[in-house]
C-alpha cells in the first residue's frame, strides 16, 4: 500500500510537470501579450515591461525559471492587477471556488445515487419515468442555460432567491443546482443501469433466501456493488463541475477562482493562468488518486499494492 | 410411516413475457419426507429450478395456481414478511453457481453472520461462534483466518463449501439444493456431495436435490422425481426408478447415461426436444418423442398410476386400457 501510494506520487508529479510544460509553451505560443491591448503604450514602456516580468530573456530561460519558481510554490505576480501575487488570489479564490464545488459535488452525488436506487427499484414504473426525464433534462440542458433560467424564474420572477454574488447560504442555492443538474443526471442514469444489472445478480437471490429484509439487501447487498462504476466516474465528474464552475462563477459573479481563471486567458495574464492550471491540474490529479484508493476500499477484488486484478 | 414435512400441491408456475405466457410449471405434486433426499430429475427446460425457487417463492415468475405446504402455512400464499422469517430459517437453499452467488465486496464472515442475526437473537460474537462450527463442518480449514476473507479468495469448490455452511447457520428443517455440483469439476463433485450425506447424518436435515446428473442421484438420493416439460412424470424411490423405470422418457434417460458395468453398449438419445411451453401440448408432452405413444396420448393427459405405494407414474401404458402392448425394450 505504501509502495502504492509512493509510486503514485512520483506518477502525480510527472504528470504535473508534464502539464506545466505544456501550458507554458502553449501559453506562449499563443498570440498576444499582456501589455498590447486596449491602451497604446509607447515602445519604451513595453520594453521596460518586458524587462520588469523577465518576458524578454529567451523562452527557455523563463521556462527553467519558472519551474524553479513553482518548486518553491512562488507562482508569481498578477500582470493585470499589480500588487497581487498569485498565491493571493489562489487564497483568496480557491476557498469560494471549492465550497461551490463541494456543495455541487455533493448534491449531484446524494441526489443522483437516490434517483438511481428509486428508478432501478421503480423499473418501468412511473417513478422511472419521472427520474429519467429529469435525467436526460439535466443532461443536455448545457449549465449556462440552467444558471440563465433558474436566475430568470427563482429569482427574478418569483423573487425566492438572490439573483447573484456569494453571501448567504441563500446565494449558493441557485449556482449549486446549476452546477450539479448535469453530474447528477450523469449519475442518476449510470446508478440506475448498474443497480438494475445489480439486482439481476445471484447474490442478490441468496441475500433474499437468507430471509434478509429489502432495505437490507438493498442497502448492503446491492448498492456497494452497484457504486463501483460510479465511484470510478467520481475522479472525471470532479473535473467537470470544477470547469463548469467557471462559467456558473462568471454568471453569478462569485468571486472564485473561475473567474480570474477565465480573465488571466482573455488579458494573457501569464502567470494567473499558469498558477491556476498548475493549481486546478493539481487539484485534479489528487482527487483522481482520493478515487483509486477509495476504488480500492469498496471492491476487496481490487489490489493496489499488486499489479495483478 | 415417516412424517411428510413439505407437501407441494398442483404447482402451477408461469413467466409472462412479451410473446406470451411460459407455463414453466405445469401441475407438479409431490412430498418431501423428514431426513430423506428427494433428487428432482430433468433436462434443461423442464421447469426444476422454477419449482425449487417456488417453494421458497423466489422464482421471478407469477405461481398462478397450487399450494405449498409446510408447518401448517402455504408458502405460495404466505405473506412476504412472514415468508422472510422462514426463508433462510426453516428452508434454505444452495445454488448453481458458487462463483456468482457470494457477494463479491462483502467478507465470508459477514455473509455468514448475518443470514443467523437476522434469525436468531444471537449476539455478533455467538453468531460468529456458529459460523466458525459451520465452517469446520463443510470443512474448510482455518476457519477463523477464512472468516476475514472474501469470495475471490476462495475456489469453486470452498465457495460452494461456503454457500452450503451458510445454508445450514440456522439449522434449517429443508435444505434445496439447485445443481449444487453442474459448476464443479468431478473430483470436487463427488466431495461435496459426500458432505451433503455427511450433514444430513448429523443434522437429519431434509433434501431436495435438483439436477440433471443421474450419476448424482444414484449417489445421493432416497426418491426421485422425473420432471418432463413442467409436470412430474415419474416418482418413486430409488430402487424403483433405476431397476423398475415405468414411464418411457424415464427409461430413456436411463438409457442415455453410460454404464460402467455394462461393455459395447451403446447409448441411445432421446430424440426430438421437448414441447414448446408457450402452448403447452393438450395430451401427454412426451408423445411426439415417445416410441410407444397411442392415440389417447394425443387427446388426454394420463391418469396417475399407482405401481405401489412407492412408485407412481403419469403414463397412459399404465393404464388396463393398454395392457395390450408389449413392450420392445429390454426394461
């Protein structure tokens, strides 16, 4: 377990590097910089600029550089908003970003697996029916609609919410069931087709012929196995809602990391989009390997310290 | 006379599917005797498992007709929730395939445990006593160690162990045993059902063995039920079925099993396939295979022949109408 979890993290970190490399080079071959956009600055001051942010040394050199710099987790400097490192904006956006994550995460989680059970139980009846529908709704309704329409009827029709911005637990309702319609509607469709194939299975007969009461068979014998697949889906559908939540940040004006993830790219802020893809990638890779070990709790089959099934 | 302590009567079983009702099973009677073994016996098809999974009404399909009776209670009738408190209990049950009927993510352990909670009012740790008894039973070695394992840990053979350990935690009064050898290799065969003899002799549980093999049934089995195409055909105990087969599908399985004992000759196949169970034949279901079939066999399902009190069978050839015909075969 331990050589496991070792090899992983030298797994993590080359990954890591990996994306690093190619962000950077990718960033820059972009066209663009950060200081020709609307104001018309004099040749000098851009010179000087380029001087200031080290943009005029050879690309090789910045890249050595800046891989020395996130080695000591010093991300750098907002271009676009002088004064601020990265870190401070990391700090100070991360925390919103990952409760509107979380919350999202969670919801999508608890309400999709209950829809599933309730459709697999219910098979071919109406409450199959009526959790499906609003499954295929939220699967192809795109997030910004969602977000578009909730703040259309539940907050300005109907006044029941507050229409933007990140305050009370009020404020979050709206930018959570935006966020978490689509991976619940993932979950809830992939719940009840495992659970289905689940219940279909011979130990789910023998559970039964031990006089073992539904719920229970339900509960212990059934729904463990029927969340493998959907434990697996977890790592991806965290990737989701977290780039998703850039666009439900940006229309509720929350003030996560989404939002200076999305303007970093459009002022070519190089150093704000490299910190937050190093940051996001990072985030990223941990909850992916969180999802293997977690793989590996649920499914005794599972071995993570042999190579072999 | 040896007290009767299950009773199925006129067991009608149907799947209702999209192109129509599957009468699986057609009118099965037949009794279970304290401490004996009852072996039913079929081709694929004829409606044995369907029958072994009514009685503890764990068939997917509708039981449209008949009783089942035990202690007193009609299983086919029972509500769910008194049936639960016998399912596991006082009839439990073993099947096919050992390699899919444990739950994969959950310890032997657990598994074993919890069928005697649910049952008794035994505390974790006594259950866990009972299980460990069981264990040593069916004989699986280390039993305490294996307890914290799970399925895949354990082969084909330990896994069916398992399932038979876990059948018998609440000491039940009918143990049904649904192919418990088809998915096992011969040498593990011939154990397991070595420990079936072997747990009846302490427990004096009784048995219904389903399966198809005869070998099987000529090791194990008191009586024997020949089931054809949803009814019981044939039924007697096991002298009289192998030396005094009456009905002609069960000579022909007879005929169809290799002999050690008897050189050069040669096995002879029941030809054609059993009847279509969507529309079930009006007459006897065997005669469109059966080399002796009359014109009544067409018309009218046979009458019941009592050959003694221990040998009954549903065959027109039986009755004094027909006493005429002399049989080709050697017998």
């Amino acid at each position: 377990m331990v050589k496991y979890i070792l090899r992983r993290f030298v797994a993590m970190i080359v990954t890591l590097w990996l994306i690093v490399t190619l962000t950077f080079f990718l960033m820059h071959l972009a066209p663009g910089s950060p200081f020709n956009q609307e104001r018309n600055t004099s040749a000098s001051v851009q010179e000087n600029l380029m001087e200031h942010y080290q943009l005029n040394k050879p690309i090789a050199i910045q890249y050595v550089h800046y891989l020395n710099n996130i080695l000591h987790f010093d991300f750098g400097e907002s271009i676009t908003l002088p004064g601020q490192t990265v870190n401070d904006l990391l700090s100070r956006g991360f925390p919103v970003s990952f409760e509107l994550g979380m919350l999202a995460l969670l919801v999508a989680v608890i309400s999709g697996i209950i829809l599933g059970v309730l459709a697999a139980l219910k098979h071919n009846g109406i409450i199959d029916y009526i959790a499906m529908t609003i499954a295929v709704i939220g699967i192809s309704v795109p997030n910004f609609i969602m977000a578009t329409l909730l703040i259309q009827e539940l907050a300005v029709n109907w006044a029941i919410f507050p229409t933007a911005t990140w305050a009370t637990p009020m404020h979050a309702v709206l930018p959570t069931v935006a966020l978490a319609t689509g991976p619940m509607a993932i979950i809830a469709r992939l719940t009840r087709s495992s659970m289905l194939e689940v219940l279909t299975q011979d130990y789910i007969r023998t559970a039964k012929a031990k006089g073992l009461s539904p719920i229970k068979i339900i509960v212990k014998h059934a729904l463990r196995n029927a969340l493998l697949p959907v434990v697996t889906l977890l790592g991806t559908l965290t990737a989701g809602i977290l780039t998703g939540s850039f666009v439900i940040e940006k229309i509720f004006a929350i003030p996560g990391m989404g939002k200076y993830f999305v303007d970093s790219i459009n002022s070519r802020d190089y150093f704000v989009i490299m910190g937050t893809t190093v940051f996001y990638s990072g985030f990223l890779i941990i909850m992916l390997f969180l999802v293997d070990i977690a793989y590996g709790v649920l499914d005794p089959r599972i071995k993570l310290h042999k190579k072999e099934g | 006379m040896v007290e009767t302590i299950l009773e199925v009567n006129d067991l009608h079983v149907s799947f209702p599917t999209y192109g129509g009702t599957v009468k699986a099973v057609r009118g099965v009677n037949f009794t279970l005797k304290k401490g004996e073994t009852l072996a039913i016996v079929g081709e694929s098809g004829c409606g044995k498992t369907v029958t072994s999974e009514s009685i503890m009404r764990l068939t997917t399909g509708d039981i449209v007709k008949g009783a089942i009776l035990f202690n007193g209670h009609d299983l086919a009738t029972l509500p769910e929730k008194e049936l639960r408190k016998i399912r596991g209990s006082d009839i439990s049950m073993i099947f096919q395939d050992p390699m899919t009927s444990l739950n994969p993510t959950i310890t032997i352990g657990s598994q074993l445990i919890e069928g005697i909670t649910q049952h008794t009012h035994k505390s974790k740790s006594e259950a866990k006593e009972v299980a460990l008894e069981m264990l040593d039973l069916v004989g699986i070695a280390n039993p305490s160690e294996r307890l914290k394992q799970y399925p895949h840990q354990f082969s084909g053979g330990m896994r069916q162990r398992i399932m038979i350990a876990m059948s018998l935690v609440c000491n039940p009064s009918v143990l049904i045993a649904d192919e418990p050898t088809t998915a096992l290799d011969v040498t593990i065969q011939a154990q397991i059902l070595e420990l079936f003899k072997k747990i009846q002799k302490e427990t004096g549980v009784s048995i219904i063995l389903i399966t198809h093999d005869l070998g099987v049934v000529a090791q194990v089995a008191d009586r024997i039920a020949i089931m054809y195409a949803g009814k019981v055909v044939e039924i007697g105990n096991r002298q009289e079925i192998f030396y005094r087969p009456q009905h002609p599908y069960t000579r022909g399985l007879l005929r169809s099993v290799p002999r050690i004992d008897k050189e050069e000759e040669a096995l002879i196949p029941i030809p054609g396939t059993p009847p279509d169970l969507f529309s079930p034949p009006k007459g006897c279901p065997f005669m469109a295979r059966c080399d002796q079939a009359m014109e009544v066999c067409d018309h009218y399902y046979p009458l019941t022949s009592h050959i003694n009190d221990h040998h009954k069978v549903d065959c027109w050839l039986q009755d004094e109408r027909a006493k005429k015909v002399t049989f080709a075969t050697k017998g």
